[in-house]
C-alpha cells in the first residue's frame, strides 16, 4: 500500500496543530487524522467517534506498528513542510501515540 496523498490543514491551537487527509493508492482515502501536541511532543490521532459514555474509539487505525511509524513519519514530514511554508518550525520532538 502506497501513500499517494498528504493533504495537511494547519490549525493555530493550543493543543491541535493540524488536520490531516492521506490518500492511498490513489483510491481510498482517510480524513480527520489529527497532529497534536502533547506534552512530551507531537503525535498522530486518528479519526475517532465518540461513545455513548462519553470514551473515544478509534474508527480508522493501523494495525501493525511499522505501518503506525511509517505513517506517522510521512505525515509529520508533511506538517513540517507545511509549516515551513507558513514560516514556522517544529521544535518539539515528536512521540508515538499508544493505541486507546
């Protein structure tokens, strides 16, 4: 599977930094990723619904973690770029999100 598509929507927020769509193979495609900030740097959310007990799950995921890390790499290079084009930089260093 091949990422053919990174389309990053920059967000000026205390904790959400940016929205992201990434297409594959051109065919299919997977909006409302997130970048966040967190505390110990940034991470990649993906999209989620929420419970009827007010928790969070996840609606779209990798399952393999090589796939989570190729992925997660790939979008936060794009944020970057993204960023630098706007005239900004990402200082903070960036984390893995643990699966919910």
């Amino acid at each position: 599977m091949e990422i053919t598509e990174v389309n990053v929507s920059l967000r000026n927020e205390d904790k959400l930094k940016a929205f992201v769509n990434v297409t594959f193979d051109d065919v299919f495609v997977v909006r409302g990723m997130k970048i966040i900030k967190g505390s110990t740097g940034y991470f990649i959310s993906m999209p989620s619904r929420k419970m009827p007990d007010g928790s969070y799950r996840d609606i779209a995921h990798p399952i393999r973690n090589e796939f989570r890390q190729s992925l997660e790499k790939i979008i936060l290079d794009e944020y970057q770029n993204s960023l630098s084009q706007e005239g900004g930089q990402l200082s903070e260093k960036i984390v893995q999100e643990v699966d919910r």
